[in-house]
C-alpha cells in the first residue's frame, strides 16, 4: 500500500470505524464527526462480513 491508496479522509474513516468498532454509538461518532447528516456518518464507517455474521448471530434465536 502506498500514499496513492490514502486520501485526505483516510484518518478520519480509521477514527470513525475504530469508534464503531469499540461499540460507540452512531449518534456519538456523528457528534464526533460534526456530520449534520447521519447517513453522511454511516458512509465512513466500514463493516466487515465477519461483524455482519457475528451480529446476526447476537440477535438470532
């Protein structure tokens, strides 16, 4: 990986997704952010297949 494969949001995506990733809120990351939109939020956090399974399993019955 090279600096062609980063841009000026790179540290900004790592925060946000770190933060989703250690549980917090949406809501608290956009107030982190300052994103007036949620869906603006959502676009910087990246979710594996992995959390995707690991969540379906948390609320199957």
């Amino acid at each position: 990986m090279g600096l062609d494969d980063c841009s000026s949001h790179s540290g900004r995506r790592t925060l946000l997704t770190n933060a989703s990733n250690a549980g917090i809120n949406i809501r608290t990351i956009q107030a982190i952010a300052r994103h007036s939109h949620l869906n603006t939020t959502a676009r910087y956090i990246s979710v594996t297949d992995t959390q995707i399974k690991n969540a379906v399993n948390l609320v199957s019955v």
